[in-house]
C-alpha cells in the first residue's frame, strides 16, 4: 500500500457528539499530493458555495467566505474548486480569494479546467489546447496565484481520448504554473493515457456508498499512489438518511453524513474526501467525521447497503 499515507490521528477514535466541530481534519490522517504536497484527508469543496444548484437561488457571499475560514480554523488545507463553480456574479474562485488570501503555505487549492460552462449549468464543447491555457490562466487570475497546485483535465461523458488536452497542461506544468495533474470524470483508458504523458496525482470521479461504480479506479489509484478525491460523497442530493446509515451513526452518537464520509476515508488510505456545503454547520459536522473510526461490524452492515442497494 501507498507508504504516502500517514495515519496522525493521534488516537482519536470517535466524533465527540452530533455535529461537533471540535475534532479537526488532522484526525482524518494525511496524503502526500503527488508524494510530495501534505494534505488532510479531510478537505472541502466550494463548488455549492455560490448556489446549490447550476440554476440557484444565490446563497450569501458572506455566508461562503464564513464557511470557507471556519473550514481552514478547523484544519482543511485541500479546497477543491473550479472557475466554473459560479452563479450570476456570485464565483467560488472569487469567494477563496476573499476569504483566504494571502494563502498560508500549507494550503492546497485544486481546480479543474476542460470544458467551458454556460451559466444554466450546461457544458461547452471540450477546450482546445488555447482555450486549456486561457482557463489556467483565468484560476491564477481570480485566485491570486502565480502557479496552482493541483489542476485536473475535467472530462464531459461525451469525450473521447484527451492525450492532446493532458499534454497541454503537462507543458503549462513543465513552465511552472502548475505543480500537480489530475484528471477527473475519467475513464480508466483516458486516465491510463494521460499516465502515459505525464504523472497523474488525483482522480476525481464520483463515488460514494450508494455510488461505486468505480470502486476498480479506487483500487487501482491506492496501489499507484495516486489520490482518490470523489465528488458527490452524499450521492449528489444531499446527505441519504437511511436506516442503516442511521442505525451505524446512533452506535457512535454520530449524524449518518458522518458515517457517509468516515466510510468513503475506510475505503483506501488514498481516499481525500471534499463534502461541499454551504452550511456553517454542515461543515462543523462533516470536519468532524474526520475522527470518526467505523469497525467491521459497521462495515459489513454498510456493506450490504451498497450491495443491496448500490
Ligand atoms: N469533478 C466533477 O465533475 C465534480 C462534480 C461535482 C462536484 N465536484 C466537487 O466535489 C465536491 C463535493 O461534491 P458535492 O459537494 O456536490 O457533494 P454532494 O454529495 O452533492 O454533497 C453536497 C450536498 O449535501 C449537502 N450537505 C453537505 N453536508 C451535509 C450534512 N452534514 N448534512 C446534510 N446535508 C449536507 C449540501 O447542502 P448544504 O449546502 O445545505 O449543506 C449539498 O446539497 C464539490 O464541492 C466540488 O468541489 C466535482
């Protein structure tokens, strides 16, 4: 197994109460980016900061650059985001800018560029190699950076091989603007391909309990040391409140979020988890399942869940 996950939990063995925001990401262990950049296993994910939903309402930018320190106060130092995640005027971009910057050196930002978005939330055709290097360009600009730490080729469904778009950020990574690759809604054989051009750090596709059918690239991303960032951890519609989920979290005086996310960190030590919320309280909550250890009975009964209904 990866020798770049490090376990600095420290004996933290449980959340302490329902939504409680005194266990810190730190509990959750460490990955090494790329084996060389130090994140919690715990992060966050700003895409529903300006809004929900692609088509709104708005949520309060004050609100988003609240959550956004809270989640860094509470030892987040991997924010996911994308110059796409915007509503009206309203950008995540925008929103880490304001409320994080200057940048303290153990932050990790990572962002995606591919294709282009319209504001109903519908995708543009995949960009161009000039068009990859104008979105790099864009995040640098509205986060403030002179390079950026994790950048991912975000795949549509539609796409074929994009050995030609990975080479672009392969070279905008060999002029120093990026430190580390990703690929993210990837295939295995477009991330196979990539692999081929230039090291790949992460994937980021969905998985979640009631979601795995990439459970094969979770695997295959643990054994080659390359992070495993899913998106939609709850599934996509808000957190599952479902029997099981409920009957683990009562045992550990736990929300069945928590038991949500501390089972998508038990599924690989290459798991980075990224829950999204706009929720001050939310992310108290998901943060602090950082602490939560499910045992193999907790296991095997989510075990069945997903083999029932997954
Ligand atoms: N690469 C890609 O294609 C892609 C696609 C989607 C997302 N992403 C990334 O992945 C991140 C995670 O995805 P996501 O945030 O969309 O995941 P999700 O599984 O849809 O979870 C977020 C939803 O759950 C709710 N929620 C969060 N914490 C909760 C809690 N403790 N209790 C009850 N409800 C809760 C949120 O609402 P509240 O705001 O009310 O808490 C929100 O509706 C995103 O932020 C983004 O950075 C990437």
């Amino acid at each position: 197994m990866a020798a770049t996950s490090e376990d600095i939990s420290g004996g933290i063995s449980e959340v302490n109460s329902k939504g409680s925001g005194s266990v810190a990401a730190a509990a959750a262990g460490q990955w090494l980016i790329g084996g060389e950049l130090p994140v919690n296993r715990m992060g966050f994910g700003a895409m529903r900061l300006p809004a929900g939903r692609w088509e709104g309402p708005a949520h309060d930018p004050a609100r988003g650059i609240e959550v956004l320190r809270r989640a860094v106060e509470l030892g987040v130092n991997h924010i996911d985001t994308a110059a796409f995640y915007f509503f009206e005027d309203i950008a995540a971009n925008d929103l880490i800018r304001k409320a994080l910057h200057p940048y303290a050196d153990e932050l990790v930002i990572a962002t995606k560029v591919g294709p282009g978005r319209l504001p109903d939330g519908s995708w543009l055709d995949p960009a161009d190699p000039a068009e990859l290097r104008a979105a790099v360009h864009r995040n640098l600009r509205e986060l403030g950076r002179d390079h950026l730490d994790l950048v991912y080729l975000r795949f549509l469904t539609t796409d074929g091989p994009g050995g030609d778009r990975f080479a672009t950020l392969a070279a905008l990574r060999d002029e120093g603007l990026i430190r580390h690759l990703g690929v993210s809604s990837a295939t295995p054989e477009q991330l196979a391909e990539a692999r081929e051009i230039a090291p790949v750090a992460a994937l980021q596709n969905r998985f979640s309990p009631l979601t795995r059918e990439h459970a094969e690239l979770v695997e295959l991303c643990a054994a080659q040391d390359i992070a495993y960032v899913p998106y939609f951890p709850f599934g996509g519609a808000g957190a599952p409140d479902l029997d099981v989920l409920r009957r683990v979290a009562d045992r550990h005086g736990a929300t069945p979020a928590q038991v949500t996310l501390a089972w998508l960190l038990a599924v690989s030590p290459a798991m980075l988890a990224i829950p999204g919320t706009s929720s001050p309280a939310h992310l108290a909550e998901n943060v602090a399942a950082a602490g939560l250890r499910l045992d193999a009975e907790d296991l095997a009964e989510l075990a069945a869940l997903v083999d029932t209904d997954g």
